[in-house]
C-alpha cells in the first residue's frame, strides 16, 4: 500500500484539547501575564515586578531565569514565549547605565508585539513597608486614573489602555459588593505615572450607600514613562475588533409566558388596503369631479 | 404656653439629631467640577479634572489618597445603583458589559470554510449533516452467531472470518483474486476520500492542486476521462511532456486538461507598432553583438594574433642572426619587448628593436 502523506493531527484527545484551547475563539479566556527577568535585572526591578505579580495572583508565569532579550531591538523571543505559553501579556525586568530600573509593560496580539512602554522605577516603596492588611488574593481591583494627561495625550490613553488590559483581571457578570475591597490607581503628571494600591473600608454613612474609605497597601511605585513602542491606529482599531455573533439580535414577536410556554404573534390587526399606495400612474388619477366630491365629503365631515 | 415650649423641645432635638448624625457619618457625595467618566463594567474610573500641582509636589501621599478616596466613592456610589440580589447571605451585583474597549488576544475567529460536499449540498438543498440517530457500535452476526464491532478492534478479524470463500462472478475471469480486489477496492476507497479530505484543505488555503487524473477503478471511461487520460500520458515523462510530440487531440483538449506544472505561454501583445518595437529591438542586440564596422569581433581578434605572431616569428630570427655577431644586439633584443607589446604601429616596432641594439652598442 503506497504511504499516504496525511495533514498532521494531533494523536491523542490531550493533544487536540490543548491544540483546540490555543485557537482563536468568540468569547476568550482571561489573559495571562508574563513576568521575565532580563539579563541584568537588579534587586529593585526584580521586587517590584514579583510585588506587581503578587498583585495580579493567582495566574501569571514569572520566568526567574535570566533571559538576553532587548524587547526593545528584537522582541521576537518576547512573541515566541507568549506564543508558546500562551499568555498575551508580559512584563520584562531590566536595569541597564542607558535606561536604568526599568520595567517594560507590553502585549502582544495575535502573538505579534502589540504595544510596549517602558516605565523607569524613580521610586519604590515595597508591601512590607505598609503595616497594613493586605486584600485577598483574586479580587477584582477598581482601577482609577487621574490627571489630565490621560485625556489629551494620545500615548498616555494608549498607557492607560495598556494598565487597564493589565490590572482588570477579567471580565464578570456579577460581583460581591463587599469584595470591593482593593483600588489600584494611576495618576499622570509630568511625564511621571503614579501607581497606588488602596484597600476600601465601607464605613456607615446612614444610607443605603456606605462611606468609603482607603487605607494604602502597596506597593506604591513612581515611574518615569521611558521608551514606547504603540501600534499603528490601524493595527490597534483591528485588533480591538469585536464578534458580531457574540450577543445576537432579540427575536421579535416571540416570548414565553409564566408557565413557560413558548408564544408568537403571528398576524397583525387587518391592514386597510384601501389606503395602501399602490403603483403611481396617470391613469389611475382621480378626475377633477372625483376630488371636488372627496373634498366636499370632508368638509361635511369636519362640521 | 406650653405646647409652645413643646413644639421648640422636639426642634430643637431634631435639630440635633441631624448634627450628631452628621457628626457621626460622614458625607457620601463627592463634588467634582467634571464629572468622572465611568466604566462600570470594567469598574475603572478616570477622573478629567486638573490635579492641583502644589499638592502633587508638597503633600503627595495625602492629596493622592484623598483623591482615590473621592473617585472610588464615586464609583462605588455608581455600582450600588446596580441591580443587586442575595445569594447566600452575600448581596451581589450585577456588572453590565464592559464599554472600555480592550484589544482581543487572537482575532476573532473565520467561519470555516465549506467542503465541496457542503457547497453541493447547500445548492441542492440537501441536509448539510446527517442527522445523528444513536447507532449501537456492534451488531449481531446471524453467521458468526456473536456481537461483532461495525469497525475498529476485532472488525477486521471478523469480516475474516465470516468471509472464507466469496463467489467469482461470471462477468469477471475465473483466475483473478477476489480477496486481492476487494482489498485494492478499500485501498482506492480510503485513498480517494483522503484525497478528497485534503484537497477541501487546500481549497480552503487556497491551494491550486492539480487534476486528480484518471481513477483506476472504473471499468470504462468516459470521454471526458479519455481525453484527460491522454494529456495525462503525453506530461507523464522524465521532461513534463516537453519534448512529446503532439498529440492530434491536442486541438480539441479544454483548457484545465493541460498538463499539470507547464507554465501557460503568455501571448504577446498584437498592435502594429508594439510589433515593429519587438523587431526593432532584435535586430540591435544582433548588430550590437558583430562589433563596428560590419567587421566581427572574432575576426579582429584573429587578425591581430597573426600579427602578433608575425613579429614574434621575425623577433626571432633577428635574436639568431644576433647571436653569431653581436652579442650586445641579442641583449638590446632583450630590453626590447617594450616595444614588442605595443601593436599601435607595425613599422615602429622593428625600429625599437634596432634602437634596443643601438643602446647595447652604447654601453659598450
């Protein structure tokens, strides 16, 4: 029997699971960050990317090996990992004399380098510091930005996309308001971004509504905004692209009653087709007597 | 008198009920000159409004609490607005869906593309999928008397063994191998449909394969098969069919039947003067090509080695003559080849080789 050279398939149920999850879909999963430590990360840049990891727990894969890339002149090993690991985000710790304690945000779509900025750490104040409680693992942050830079510069609302992709988690249809419990805010001014994490504390106001308020957690990092690398509008508008399929039109005329039952409307109330315009022609104009009479009838009508 | 003084009593301890309350919470408003622009969904606010620079400068831990404090009051007032309801003993809101657009990991994925079956079956109306009944995976044998897998683990041992003899039909020759052919009859089958399975891949990367050819299976073909036989035998050699003579079926064959891998001739444009430009351009690449002159290269070429020879063969006749009396002539016949190189003149040339030996004559 001569060999028949087949498209390659995955062998096993496993391997098809795992070919299957990897393939784009209508409604995706959360995405994954990664944290890699670059080739001359230092301590400062290294704490403060595992405290930001910490933050983001549980998920995430920190890469503690030391790995030669410059995102900035070939981020091609970048899009390999993410492709392989299948985590869109990364954040990538260096320190060098040319751009010192940095931490470079970025994500990739489609496994191609999307957006990255570098944020330079001016200042530093680690959750050790705070005498404080921390927030359970896994809340859904709310995240605030202040400063008018998140309004007119156009770099600074591509960040702002950027940390909001980066801090929200995921998206949920329902949240327990008492698990409202942490705050992560960025505030903008003079080509600096400040980030700081609160807990709430819901006190008593007399209302419904309960007075808020915070107390700081950590870690609190001031970032000097360095090199950027932002998509093209293009690039950007198309891969924000979303499913048309994803909600689909109501149906109309259908619904179901109280005991479950399914009901239609199927006809209306009986259209008047005197009325109805049909095709215009000359010859089916009324004559001149024919519209003295109609208007006559309405004036009789009228009184 | 009296229900007057009541009247200020209950006042005045309304009055301060409010300031005790007052005292004891605090507001929940928040006044901002701008108001927030809130994504509930995603339960981010950003807050337009300018910061106060001093602040940012002087007190900078404190104004930025402060101002986190205002905003999430703000949007924790929005989210207590929500739709709520008890599950367990937890009150859980309802989040909408986010408006902040966020870009999506993969693009969002391609319906997949029809296979040929699909195609004809959507033109013919036909169900695209057949519609799926619950089948037992085994069946009774009435001749084997068991359960036996419709396929799989113990199918095959099982159509053995039901099927010890099978009966040569009278249309076929007595001698031929029925178990063979029903094996090559599978064979061709499974080829076929794994064929078929990747040409719908193909199509669908846009692939162009070439013509399936003729089956092997069907005992007689069809004109159409024929003629497609015989474009196939005519490439089916070591050079794609590219010295094959033509075939007189040839003229009549359609235009997919042409053999698969030879380029298509592209037809060269007809117009009078695009024509004359093609000429034109011949015919200087051939005149470019014979030199100057109306005189080849070669030629030149020739002519000139046989002059070189020429005085080469004269060179060394005067070194013999040279040779018997002056021996000073031969070394200035020596210093000469400057002048032998140069082919500018030919009469020059014997007059160096004199100077040379004049030279000689000088030194001594």
């Amino acid at each position: 029997m001569p060999f028949i050279q087949r498209v390659k398939r995955p062998v096993t149920a496993k391997g098809r699971r795992i070919l299957l999850k990897k393939q784009p879909r209508f409604v995706e999963f959360p995405k994954q960050t990664m944290y890699v430590r670059g080739k001359k990360a230092n301590a400062l840049t290294m704490d403060c990317m595992k405290e930001i990891y910490q933050l983001k727990k549980p998920g995430g894969l920190l890469f503690t090996k030391k790995h030669d890339i410059l995102p900035f002149e070939n981020v091609g090993l970048l899009e390999n990992y993410s492709q392989r690991r299948g985590a869109s985000l990364f954040i990538f710790a260096s320190s060098n004399k040319k751009h010192p304690h940095s931490l470079i945000f970025g994500r990739t779509h489609d496994h191609q380098l999307l957006d990255m900025v570098e944020l330079e750490i001016e200042a530093f104040k680690s959750i050790k510091e705070f005498k404080t409680e921390h927030v359970a693992v896994g809340l859904k942050p709310c995240i605030l930005f202040a400063g008018e830079d998140f309004q007119t510069s156009y770099d600074h609302k591509r960040i702002q996309n950027l940390l909001v992709d980066m801090f929200q988690r995921e998206v949920v249809t329902d949240i327990r308001l008492q698990g409202l419990e942490h705050v992560i805010m960025f505030t903008a001014a003079d080509d600096k971004i400040f980030l700081r994490n609160y807990r709430v504390q819901l006190k008593k106001s007399g209302s419904r509504i309960p007075r808020v308020e915070l107390e700081e957690i950590g870690p609190a990092v001031d970032f000097r905004i360095g090199r950027k690398k932002l998509a093209t509008e293009d690039l950007f508008k198309s891969a924000c692209k979303q499913p048309t399929s994803i909600d689909p039109k109501p149906k109309k005329n259908i619904r179901t009653d109280a005991f479950g039952s399914k009901l239609g409307r199927v006809h209306m109330t009986k259209q008047d087709v005197n009325s109805l315009q049909t095709r215009k022609m000359k010859g089916l104009k009324k004559s001149y007597a024919e519209r003295k009479e109609q208007r006559s009838k309405k004036k009789s009508a009228s009184k | 008198m009296i229900t007057d003084f009541r009247t200020i009593d209950i006042v005045d301890k309304a009055f301060k009920e409010v300031a005790a309350k007052k005292e004891k919470f605090k507001p929940t408003t928040v006044f901002k000159l701008l108001p927030l622009e809130t994504d509930v969904g995603t339960l981010l606010a950003v807050d337009p409004n300018d910061l106060n620079s001093e602040e940012l400068r002087n007190n900078r831990e404190d104004y930025l609490k402060e101002l986190a404090r205002d905003n999430t009051q703000l949007l924790l007032n929005e989210v207590w607005e929500l739709p709520s309801e008890r599950v367990d003993d937890v009150i859980v809101a309802k989040l909408p869906k986010p408006k902040y657009l966020l870009p999506r990991e993969l693009p969002v994925p391609k319906p997949k593309p029809l296979t040929k079956y699909q195609q004809y079956a959507l033109k013919k109306g036909l169900p695209l999928k057949k519609t799926k009944k619950h089948k037992m995976n085994v069946t009774w044998d009435e001749i084997l008397k068991k359960w036996v897998p419709n396929y799989g683990y113990k199918h095959a041992q099982a159509e053995k063994e039901r099927e010890t003899v099978i009966e040569v039909p009278d249309n076929v020759d007595p001698m031929t191998d029925m178990f063979a052919k029903k094996e090559a009859e599978k064979r061709e089958r499974v080829s076929k449909n794994e064929f078929q399975r990747l040409r719908n891949i193909a199509r669908a990367a846009n692939i162009k394969v070439p013509h399936v050819g003729v089956p092997a299976v069907e005992s007689r073909l069809k004109p159409d098969q024929l003629e497609l036989a015989a474009v196939a035998s005519k490439s089916a050699t070591a050079s794609a069919g590219v010295f094959q003579p033509s075939i007189s079926a040839d003229k009549t064959l359609k235009s997919w039947a042409k053999p698969p891998g030879v380029p298509k001739q592209k037809l060269k444009p007809v117009s009078g003067r695009a024509e004359k430009e093609i000429n034109l351009n011949i015919l200087e690449d051939v005149m470019r090509h014979r030199g100057s002159g109306g005189v080849s290269e070669k030629a030149v070429n020739r002519q000139i080695a046989q002059e070189q020879r020429q005085v080469h063969a004269e060179k060394m006749k005067s070194r013999k003559k040279g040779r018997g009396g002056r021996t000073g002539g031969g070394k200035g016949g020596k210093k000469g080849p400057k002048g032998g190189k140069d082919f500018g003149g030919k009469g020059v040339k014997a007059g160096k080789v004199g100077k040379g030996g004049k030279k000689g004559k000088g030194k001594r």
